[in-house]
C-alpha cells in the first residue's frame, strides 16, 4: 500500500513526541471541520443503510448534478474505475495524487505519464485522461474551459476525462460538477477536505448513469455506514457553514502561502487547503519540523514537503517559530 499523510501514531513512535503535542499538518484538511452535533439519532447506529434517506437528494442539489453515486470515499472510486473499461491508455499528470496511477497500472492499464504543458501534445492518443483539480500536490488549477475542451477530444472517440475534485470545494465556480452527466465525463467529490470529516470516508461520483450502475454493482450494497450518511446528508445542506467556511479557508491559504514565503522557501504553490514546497533539502526540514513535533507530508518524486493549515492562532505561531529554526537551504 502507498505511504499517505495522517500517520500520527507512527511520527509517535519514531519520535518520541506524546500525539497530544503534535501539530499534524500532513493531510490537507480543513482544521476547521463542519462540527458534528454532540447528540445523533440512536437508529443511526442500529439500522442498516436506507438509500432512500435523503442523502442523494442533497448531494444532487449540493453538486449541481441529478446523476451521482454515493460511495465510501472517493478512494473506492479511484480502486473501482479501472475495472470499469478495456485495456486502454491513460494519461496522468505528475507529481499527483499516487493512488490513481497504482490503480490504473495495477489494473493493467498503459499508463502515459505527462506534463501538465504536454498534454494536448498527446491527448488524441490517450483513452482516459486522469486531472486531479486542483492538483495534489502542486496545486494547479485547471480551467473549466480546457478540461471541456479534453473531454469533448476524448468522447469522440469513446474516451474518458476524469476530473478528482477533492479540494475545489473551496472554489466551486471551477467545478465541472453541473456538467455531468455527459459521456465520457466522470467527476469524483470528496468529503473529507473541505468538510473536514475524512473519518466519515464519503464520496460522490458523477457520471452516466450506465457507469454508476456498474460502479454500484462492484462496490456491493451499503458502501456507505448509516451515520456517515446522515452526517453527510447535514453537512452538504449547511449552506450557512459553507459560504462563511470558504471565505476563512480562503484567508487561511493566503496566509500560509506569505508565512513559507517569508521563512525563505523559493518556491511555493498550492490552494486554499494546502501548499506545496519542492526543494532537495525536503527530508532534512521533513526531519528538523518533526522534531518539533510538526507532522508534515514528505514526497520523494520530486523532492518536496506540503503544508496542511494550522487551526488555532497558536498553532500559527508554533509553525513560525519551527520554521525560523530550519534551513530551508
């Protein structure tokens, strides 16, 4: 299995730091989570799952689209999809978000790896194109229009663009949501980022309903735990929560941005929700911030650290103290 951020009990272990004095920035998450009421309906807990509670209903108003498939995270999505269609070839952007290219290579998929600045050079030979939006790691965004343009090059010929849409909620006039559905066109939503409730594992797929048919029958009956529905189903109709949510997040964003900026790192890119340093001393500052007690998400390939956003005022400040005592050089 690939290594992900959200490991706290092992930086534990390594480190010797008691989990309460950690600052966990390795997720990407809101830290400022949609608050779960202290007190849930008792049948929650002791009913199976009803489809019929709601919960499509407030996601096709939420998501702007009457075509969706709840499922338990978008990650069953991403594992489900490539069993889904032939052999074909498939077009990932890297660095991105890694369990796409482990499920389409592991499916025995041909995978084409490009640049974001090359893929109209290879688009009319690909079968699916993969655009995580915006980006994980880097953070690029890409246009609506370009990705309409991709797809309609795609559909032509019986292809596929799948857009993961884990992190635009915070923008969500980019979103190809009320799009769908549209041959070829398959967007995947998340509730774990924005909503911060990752422990919830809830997702929503977008597309045909064909497609979501055969993803219901690969993914078996009651994917989704009957309070996890629920929660879902309030969270996705606070509207109030959301518009006050978007504005704070994007504030926090910014202000993470100026703080890497001001510690020394050259470069920096991200989105609201997180932002991303590549530099070659990554698993050095990785090492000196854990030692700090601050948790933040290593990459390999390329040689590079991401930010998640500190909560409190606090946590703010600890993470500049840490980062004045490190050589980002």
């Amino acid at each position: 299995m690939l290594e992900h951020g959200g490991k706290l009990n092992t930086m534990v272990r390594q480190y010797k730091i008691a989990k309460d004095n950690w600052l966990d920035l390795s997720t990407g998450l809101n830290p400022h989570a949609w608050p779960v009421p202290d007190e849930l309906p008792k049948m929650i807990w002791c009913q199976l799952p009803q489809d019929d509670d709601g919960l499509v209903e407030t996601a096709q108003t939420y998501y702007q689209c009457d075509s969706l498939l709840a499922v338990s995270g978008s990650q069953a999505a991403i594992q489900a999809l490539p069993h889904c269609r032939p052999h074909s070839r498939v077009g990932l952007i890297s660095p991105s978000y890694a369990e796409h290219h482990y499920a389409w290579h592991h499916a025995g998929h041909d995978i084409v790896t490009l640049d974001p600045l090359t893929i109209n050079d290879h688009i009319d030979t690909l079968d699916v194109l993969l655009i995580i939006n915006p980006n994980n790691p880097t953070g690029q965004l890409f246009a609506p229009q370009q990705l309409a343009e991709w797809h309609q090059q795609l559909a032509q010929h019986g292809g596929w663009l799948i857009v993961d849409e884990a992190f635009i909620d915070v923008t969500p006039e980019q979103s190809l949501s009320r799009k769908c559905p549209q041959q070829g066109l398959i967007v995947l939503r998340s509730i774990g980022k924005f909503f911060g409730l990752a422990g919830l594992r809830t997702g929503f797929v977008l597309a045909e309903a064909k497609l979501l048919s055969l993803l219901a029958e690969r993914l078996g009956p009651w994917p989704i735990a009957g309070a996890s529905r629920y929660l879902t189903q309030l969270a996705l109709a606070d509207t109030h929560w959301q518009t006050l949510s978007r504005h704070l997040l994007q504030q926090q964003g910014r202000r993470l941005e100026e703080l890497l900026t001001y510690s020394g790192f050259p470069t920096i890119r991200g989105c609201s929700l997180f932002q991303w340093v590549p530099t070659s001393n990554a698993e050095k500052i990785h090492q000196q911030l854990a030692s700090q007690g601050i948790y933040t998400r290593l990459f390999e390939q390329p040689k590079s650290l991401r930010f998640g956003l500190p909560k409190t005022e606090h946590d703010w400040q600890r993470l500049e103290h840490a980062l004045h005592e490190v050589s980002v050089q």
